[in-house]
C-alpha cells in the first residue's frame, strides 16, 4: 500500500498530460495536468460514468444530452458525474489538475458537435 499525490506528479507534467494514479476495482483512478487549453476533444463512455475532479486550478465541463449542452464551471475540491452515453469535454482549461475515474471503454471525436459526426 502507499499514498498518491497528484498534485506533486502534476508538476512534472507537460499540460494535458494523462497518469494512472492507481488500479481500483475494474479501472484505475487517473489525473491530468492542463493548462491555457480552449478545448479538449470531445468524449463519452458507452458502458460507464466518469467522476472527475478537480484537485487544483479550474475548468469547465460541457456535456452534451439530445437537446441541450450543460456547462458546469469546477474549482478545486468539486467534482462532476458525466452521466454514461453522452459526449463531453473541458473547456477554460486554465492550471488544472484533475483526478478522474473512468472504468469503461472511451470513444474520443474531433467533431465540432460529436453527434453529427
């Protein structure tokens, strides 16, 4: 057993870098480092949610339903569910460490709307 310490990793990370923390159940506990990013890709989890929160700096999350996009602005210590089978992504990406938890499979677009794609 031993302790993890993202924000310390985060320091040696080149912005929008990826770690696996640690193996949890099915998947592992991830965190990523960003920074002065507008945008990431878009994603989704067909088979799964995915927590992600924010340890250090700011972002905010898009998440895409049918007929809607939801933008919810996290700071450290909050976090958000992206609900499994929608597309999402992280906008205002402005010194970010994140930890997150996706133990499915993850379908990534480059679309500007990921649903017309």
């Amino acid at each position: 057993m031993r302790n993890h310490d993202p924000i310390a990793l985060a320091a040696n990370l080149d912005p929008f870098d990826f770690r696996e923390l640690a193996t949890f159940n099915d998947g592992a506990f991830c965190m990523y480092f960003g920074d002065e990013l507008e945008s990431s890709d878009w994603e989704l989890h067909p088979d799964t949610d995915e927590l992600l929160m924010v340890l250090k700096g700011s972002v905010t999350v898009e998440i895409l339903t049918d007929t809607d996009r939801h933008r919810i602005p996290l700071t450290a210590g909050q976090f958000a569910i992206v609900p499994k089978g929608h597309w999402h992504r992280h906008l205002d990406i402005d010194n970010v460490v994140e930890m997150f938890y996706t133990p499915g499979e993850t379908v990534e677009s480059t679309a500007d709307d990921p649903h017309t794609a």
